[in-house]
C-alpha cells in the first residue's frame, strides 16, 4: 500500500524552498525536481569551507581570531574512565563532529588520567607535546574532548600558540551552520552567549581596556574616572541580546503549542523520533511518510523539527515528528535552548528510539539518548511515553553486533531505510502499538456531512461500508468524541 502524506508542521525555511522550487524551473517535470531536502542539502554543500584558507593573525587571543574558520585541527582528550574502546570510540566521535564542522583532521592525542588536569587539561608535560605535534602537522587549531573551563583554555593556548576550542564549542558551532528556520537559528543564538558569557576574560589582553566614553576627560562631577572596560560592555550587550532572544523563543514556544494542540484534539496519534545524531532517523521518516526531509551523512544534520502525516495499513493516520540527535556530553546550554523543540518529544504518544545498529558502541548510544530524554521529561513533568527502539542501518552493521543487540533488545524491530529491509515490519508493530479507537458504532451518516465521514477516515478505523440512497451506511472504531457526533445517525444492526 503506497503511503499518503501531508505537511502537519515545517519550519519557516522549508516553506520558503517549498515556494520558490516551481521557479527554479517551470519546464521541469514534476517528479523530477528537486525536493526541499535535496535543495537543502545542496545548499548546504555549497557553504562547506573553502581548505588552506589561512589567517595572518598571530595573537591567538584576540577575540575576532575565535570567530575564524576552522581549518587544520589537532585532537587532544583525556581518558579518565571506561575501557579503551570506550576511548577510541569518543576520539573517533570528536573526529566525526570536527570534519561535520569543516575542519581536517590531522593527528590525535589520548591521555590516560584520574582527572582533567585543572590547569591545561592534560597537564603542563602532555601540553609541551601536543605544541610540538602542532608545529609538526601544521594545525591552526586545537580540539579538545571535553569542556574546558576558561582558565584551562587561556592557559593551554599559552602554551601550545594556536587557537584551542573545547567539545562544547564545537557542537554550537556545527548547530550554527545547520540551524535553518527563525526559532532554531535563535536558540542556537542563545546557546553560543550562554556558553561564551563566562570565557569572555582571559580572551585577549586587550579585553580589560577601558572604553568609557568620557575618561580621563573634565566631564565635571560624577562623569569623571576611568569608564566601563570593553570586557564590561560586551557582557552587558550579551546580556540584553540573551533577554531579547530569550522572549522571542517564548513567542515561537506559543505558536508550537498551539500547532501541538490542535494535533492532540483531533485525537491523531503523534510519534516523536528520537535517537543519537546519524542514527538515520530522517531517512527513516521518508521511507515511512515518503517525504523528501533532508538526509545527509553527517552529525546534526537535522535540528528544526519536521512532521509529517503518514497512514497506517489500516488506514488509521498518525503524525510522525523528526526531533534533533543527541550526543553523549551534550552541552547544556544546548539542551536549555531547545528545550521547547524537545517537548515535542514530551507530547508524543510514543517515542521511536532509532539506534545506529552499525555504530561500534549502540548502547551507548541508547544510554546517552535516554539520559536527555529523562531530563526532558523530568522539566516537564510529563509521564513518560511508551518507547520502540529501532535498530538501523542493519545492512551496514556488524553480523555478530547484530545477533548480540537481538538478543539484549528483544522487542526492537531491525531495519534498514537505505535498502527498506524492514520496514513493513515496522508499519505493522506501529499498528499494534498505537492506541486503537475505543468505540465501536454503526451509523447511516447523511451525505450532506461529509465532514463526519472525513473524520471517520482520518480517526477511526472503518470496518465496513455501504452507500445507500439517503446516505452511507458505515460500522467503524472511532474515538469517544466522535461516537458522541454520530449520536444523532446512530442506527440498530
């Protein structure tokens, strides 16, 4: 049965390439133009950063020189707990997040410690060494595995003399080239001043100058002395820019509510997905709804959240609402600023947790995403829903990883949305899983309400039917609300 779908909600961007596509190319056949995933990810592509770009700038701490590009990276982290592949598997995530950004990798460095060094993270002898590895690779950047607090990041710049980011620096920085529509554009806004608010100082020597508009001048009494720092100025700007971001968000948080709202009064079932960042849950949106979302091989590519309208075999239609990936260690700053999108999440029916089946580690992942789940539904103080684990990408996974995940995930349902393996077999587990209407009723509905039979249609599960002369006999399984509308055509079997 061929699935029909139809936008239940889309982001400001996704409607604008929605508008301009028919322009792009008037002669064009239909089927053979460009989704708005497909433009999106072109797009996309064509903003990717330009290689070898370099900077003659040689004070590294000077603020304009964090907003650079980057370029040529190092990666350094501290293993501190855990096992070795637990080690490897969060370097390798780091090279993931780094190249998703635009940076080539060039080395890697993993010290074993009880703790972070406090002073440079990795200790003054292993910052000596990542110095000579950066002079010896040529890198113009360092990345570290972790979240440095700003004395460490002032202190290990010292030493290794090119700039140095942290894990959580580069994740707003992926989310800032990623993010599309107004609201996520501006919760990423709000996130980058949270995280940048406290690292102002030790940023630059020159951060602590004074800027007041009358000092040392005879401005007369109470307008003389030495004026407000340009440090000062900037928390106070970033300050006001918080607040103002802050009570637009709550202005977008009203609308969605209002869209969320009207979905749970018409009864349909809503599926929120879930899952670690390229786990493939926007390819596992199309292959249910045959929507055209964007899909790309590459960590958070998907942040706006995107809904979809999608039949069962039965006929019953359910919403289906692509949510942003999680990450282990991921920021808090990020999880505050999209806390609205992630009451999506709260409101669903039921939680389709996809889980990268070919990922080395996947119930790490699955630990990682429960943890944000929980607290998201601790904030909201909502029960928590029902929750499916997906198992995909199975034709690229480990057979033996496979065989191990179907014997811990004993009701997960295993997939691939490449290849389609499976899927009909999780459009028949959702049948079961999604609540069935409650009432069973038997009414000749007039023809002149329509109306009632497009409700029966969209909420109900139609049993059987006959058109007759004064209108069409129907049985069917439709939500309490509904029975009670059909009161007034109620017939006797």
């Amino acid at each position: 049965m061929t699935n029909t779908h139809q936008d239940a909600e889309t982001s400001d961007t996704a409607d604008t390439y929605a508008a301009a596509a028919p322009a792009a190319d008037t002669d064009m056949p239909a089927e053979d133009r460009p989704s708005v995933g497909e433009m999106q990810l072109a797009d996309r592509s064509a903003l990717r950063r330009v290689a070898g770009l370099s900077t003659e700038l040689t004070d590294v701490t000077e603020v304009e020189y964090r907003q650079l590009r980057l370029e040529r990276v190092v990666l350094v982290g501290v293993w501190t707990q855990g096992t070795a592949e637990q080690a490897e598997s969060s370097m390798a995530e780091l090279a993931a997040l780094a190249e998703t950004a635009g940076s080539e990798v060039l080395e890697g460095l993993v010290q074993r410690r009880d703790r972070p060094d406090p002073a440079t993270y990795i200790g003054s002898g292993k910052a000596e060494e990542l110095r000579e590895v950066v002079l010896a690779t040529g890198a113009d950047t360092v990345v570290c595995d972790g979240e440095l607090t700003p004395a460490q990041l002032t202190a290990l710049e010292k030493v290794v003399k090119v700039k140095v980011i942290d894990r959580t620096a580069l994740i707003l920085d992926i989310f800032a080239q990623h993010a599309t529509s107004r609201e996520g554009k501006a919760q990423v806004a709000l996130a980058q001043m949270e995280y940048m608010l406290p690292r102002l100082r030790g940023w630059g020597e020159s951060m602590s100058r004074q800027a007041g508009g009358r000092a040392g001048s005879n401005g007369g009494v109470g307008l003389r002395g030495p004026g407000e720092t340009k440090i000062e100025t900037d928390r106070r700007r970033i300050r006001e820019r918080m607040a103002k971001l802050r009570r637009e968000i709550r202005g977008m948080k009203a609308a969605r509510d209002t869209k969320r709202t009207r979905r749970v009064r018409s009864t349909i079932p809503s599926v929120a997905i879930v899952g670690y960042t390229n786990a493939g849950k926007s390819s596992l949106l199309n292959a249910l709804t045959g929507s055209g979302v964007l899909v790309q091989n590459a960590l958070f590519a998907t942040l706006d959240p995107t809904s979809r309208r999608a039949a069962l075999d039965d006929g019953r239609e359910y919403i289906l609402t692509d949510t942003v990936g999680f990450v282990r260690h991921l920021p808090t700053q990020l999880v505050e600023a999209f806390r609205s999108t992630l009451e999506e999440v709260a409101g669903a029916d039921l939680l389709l947790h996809v889980v990268d089946g070919s990922d080395p580690l996947p119930t790490e992942q699955i630990k990682a995403v429960r943890e944000v789940v929980t607290d998201v539904l601790r904030e909201s103080d909502a029960p928590p829903p029902p929750e499916l684990i997906v198992v995909n990408k199975i034709d690229a996974a480990d057979p033996v990883v496979l065989t191990q995940l179907r014997g811990l995930l004993r009701d997960a349902v295993f997939v691939s949305a490449r290849t389609g393996e499976g899927i009909e077999t999780l459009r028949a587990t959702l049948a079961d899983v999604l609540i069935r209407p409650e009432v069973e009723v038997s009414a000749l509905v007039p023809y002149t309400r329509g109306d009632l039979m497009a409700r029966i249609h969209a909420d109900g599960q139609i049993l059987d039917s006959e058109h007759e002369v004064s209108g069409t006999r129907v049985r069917a399984r439709v939500p309490e609300p509904l029975a009670s509308a059909l009161a007034d055509y109620r017939v006797v079997v």
